[in-house]
C-alpha cells in the first residue's frame, strides 16, 4: 500500500470529503488532491498537520509500519532525563557542526518553534 492509499484510508475512515479534510488539515484543497491522485508526495509540514489533526501513526502514513492511528497511551509526555538527554546530544552535535549544519538547525528551529523565532529575533536586536 502507498502514502496515496494510506491517506484515502485515513479521509475514508473519518467519513470526510476532500475538500472537508483539506480545511481541517490546513491544507490547500488543490495539494492534497496531488497527494491523493499519486501527482506528488505530501511534505514534511502536510504530513505533521494531517498526523496532528488526526492521531494518525506518522510511521504508518509514511511506511505502512505500525497501526493506523496512535494509542493515547502511547502518547507519554517527555521525563525531565529524556529532555536532559536530548539537550546533551544536541549540545555536543552543535559543537561538532560545521556552519551549513548550523545554519539549517537554526531554520528548522524557526521553522517549527514561532516563539524561538521571535524571541531570537528579540535578542539579536540588543
């Protein structure tokens, strides 16, 4: 089974038109009709909005691996030793970047966190 069958399979399974889908989603209408019509692939921002609006698996959109759609249970907050974790990789990848590296973790920063984005913009004003 494909991305294109997969996301029929989530609009299908939620009783929605297309156009209704797409309005939720926050997607252009003409956009998901290429996704559901094999003409191109949704992007990373298209598949984080339809996984978020739905509780869709983003492992089974993209790969068929897994179920469908997530299990609250397995919706866990982070612990405070994850986040710790997390923090120490990305410290040490950021000593270890050159600045292309750099420079795209800063976009994807801006990108996908718009308080990182303004506040930086805030400090580097002063």
């Amino acid at each position: 089974m494909t991305v294109q069958n997969r996301l029929k399979q989530v609009i299908k399974s939620k009783k929605l038109k297309i156009t209704e889908f797409a309005e939720i989603c926050d997607i252009p209408y003409r956009s998901v009709q290429g996704y559901l019509y094999g003409e191109s692939m949704p992007g990373s921002d298209a598949v984080i909005k339809i996984c978020a609006q739905f509780s869709v698996n983003p492992t089974w959109l993209l790969m068929g691996k897994g179920e469908m759609y997530e299990r609250e249970q397995s919706k866990k907050l982070i612990t405070n030793l994850e986040l710790e974790l997390f923090f120490n990789w990305l410290t040490e990848w950021w000593k270890n970047a050159d600045d292309k590296n750099r420079i795209w973790l800063e976009i994807q920063m801006k990108r996908s966190f718009p308080e990182y984005a303004e506040w930086i913009t805030q400090h580097e004003k002063h």
